[in-house]
C-alpha cells in the first residue's frame, strides 16, 4: 500500500476539518473540536475536554499499528 499524501492545511478551518476527518476515521468524536474565536492570528485549535475513556481511545489511535 503506497503511504497517503500529507494534505496541505494553509488555514485553521481546513485544519480542524482535516484532523475532524481523521478522528472520524479511528471512531472518536470530538464535540468541542473547532477553531478557537479568541486568536485569529494565532490560528489556534480548540480541542477541549474530553471523557476518560475517549482519551484512552485517542491515545491508542495515535500509537503506531494500532486500531480499535
């Protein structure tokens, strides 16, 4: 399997899509994910709090070969 193409995020939106789709893909919602409205010039992204277990789950999301 050829490995996938790095997408090239220029703004906060395109970059809380991008990880939005990717959460969605290891099944984890995140409800809070948006651009964060205080720092526009920052192009921060808000994550915020999220549950125990869905923390767990992102955690194995990200390391290497595995999936839930």
């Amino acid at each position: 399997m050829a490995p996938k193409k790095t997408q090239d995020v220029s703004d906060t939106q395109a970059a809380v899509e991008a990880l939005r789709v990717a959460l969605d893909g290891a099944g984890i919602i995140l409800p809070s994910l948006r651009v964060d409205p205080a720092s526009p010039r920052l192009q921060l992204v808000e994550l915020r709090r999220v549950r125990a277990n869905v923390a767990v789950r992102l955690a194995r999301a990200l390391q290497p070969g595995t999936r839930e």
